[in-house]
C-alpha cells in the first residue's frame, strides 16, 4: 500500500468529475479532499499543499483563488483545470503563472505525473 501524501485539494463543482478525481488521486495515494465552491475552498486552503482548480465555480471564478494565492505567497502548488470557453478567464489565471494548466478532459496520466512532481510530502 502506498503511503498517503499531504492533502490534494480539488476544487471542482461537477459532482462526477469531483468523485472520478478523488477516486483517481487516492488509488496513487494522495490524501484528497474535494469541495464545490470557492467558499469552501477558502475554508480549506490551509490544510492542502496542492491544488486542482476548476475556474467556472457557482460562487464566482475560481481565479481568485488562485490569486489569493500568489498574492499571499501561500506554499500552495496550483493546477488549474478548465472547459471554459471564457478565454479572459484562462489568460488571467495564465497571468497569475498556476503551477500547471490542463484542459478538460484531464489525461490522468498528466494529472498523476504532475502530482508526482510538485505534491510530494
């Protein structure tokens, strides 16, 4: 059995692709944790040293987030993950230099391998 790594937040609002990361993150190990708006997320930012973000969130854009981040040089490792077709969106979370970018659908190989390499204990 794998030993569990330091805590994976994912910050998506689609209850399935909530389940099919967390699913995917324990089955490698990682201790996930997955909430549905930026509001909880705020909430549990302590507690993780990476991040999985969805920028189309009900409460607002998951960007901020982000921002937050960067602007308060959290030791937090951000991966943001988007369908969205608001492409101001995507460039300002490019601007706010995220740890990593996919596009929906994630490959979970990529996913996985980035883990590896910034989520580690």
């Amino acid at each position: 059995m794998t030993a569990v790594k330091s805590c994976t937040l994912i910050v998506e609002d689609d209850p399935d692709s909530c389940e099919w990361l967390n699913k995917l993150l324990r089955k490698y190990g990682y201790d996930a944790a997955c909430v549905g708006t930026m509001a909880e997320a705020f909430e549990r930012l302590q507690d993780c040293c990476c991040v999985i973000l969805d920028l189309a969130l009900p409460d607002g854009n998951g960007v901020e987030i982000l921002r937050h981040v960067r602007h308060n040089n959290l030791p937090i490792k951000v991966a943001v993950q988007t369908g969205t077709q608001d492409y101001l969106a995507v460039g300002t979370a490019i601007m706010l230099k995220p740890d990593a970018l996919f596009i929906k659908p994630v490959e979970p190989t990529e996913l996985i391998s980035w883990l590896k390499a910034s989520c580690v204990q």
